[in-house]
C-alpha cells in the first residue's frame, strides 16, 4: 500500500458510512429510491426525485463518461505532489447520478469529455479506499 499520510482523508457520516463500506470492500454503491426507481450520488436521506423515504444502497455497474474535468498541475498538499499532475473529473454513471473523482491509469493529456470510463479503488488504508476512473480497455486500441 502506497504512503497516503497528509492526504485529506474523508469522515464517514451515519449517511455516507454503506458508501465507504463498498468502497473498503471495491464495490460501487449509489442509492437507489425504491418508489420511482431513481438513482441518487451523493448521499441523501430521500429521494431527490419523488422525496421519498425509501432509498436502499445498490451496486453500481462502474461506469461512466467523463462529463467536464480539469487537470491540476500544482498538488493542494505536499502529499499530492506524487501525483502531480493529476486530472480531477466530473463522472456520469451509467445509472445517472454524477460523482466527482480521478481519472487514473493513463495520459492525463487524453483525457477528454466523452471518455467512457470504469471505477477503480487505491486503498489508503485499511479503512478507506477512493473510487478512481480509468479508461475503459476498449479504448486503448
């Protein structure tokens, strides 16, 4: 496991801590309303859509396309020079929701809107593992 010390390390809340969970265990959770079918990142107590009550945490496919993005050329910490420079991405899931993360694993100069993309997890430690996209296999012919 990489050194992750320095890094701002998320606070799991009583809303967020299944989220977390999946992340540990490298699985995608969003929620999912179990009156309109409407899915749901981040976190809410509701749905955003009917306001109902009954949201349940439900796996993910993963996948996405890269909706607008950034690349950061001057880490925020010491503790991101590493990765320096590193893209920070808007993410369309398939399922709807947009999640904020990296694109990882490839030229941070072919990065572009439209890039279909598949989660990753980098552990930082035993209790947290980030959600990362790289780009799908298919297209690196």
């Amino acid at each position: 496991m990489k050194d992750h010390s320095g890094k701002l390390f998320p606070r799991p809340t009583v809303e967020t801590t299944p989220y977390w969970e999946g992340c540990r265990n490298h699985e995608l959770l969003i929620q999912q309303c179990q009156d309109c079918g409407h899915h749901q990142f981040y976190p809410r107590i509701m749905c955003t859509d009917c306001s109902s009550a009954h949201v349940e945490w439900v796996p993910a496919t993963g996948r996405g396309k890269v909706k607008s993005f950034t690349i950061m050329h001057r880490a925020i910490t010491k503790a991101y020079l590493v990765e320096a420079p590193y893209v920070i991405a808007l993410i369309e899931l398939e399922e709807g929701p947009t999640m904020m993360s990296n694109v990882v694993e490839c030229d941070v100069n072919s990065v572009e809107i439209g890039l279909e993309v598949e989660v990753v997890f980098d552990d930082w430690s035993e209790e947290i593992s980030i959600p990362k996209f790289k780009p799908l296999a298919l297209q690196e012919s």
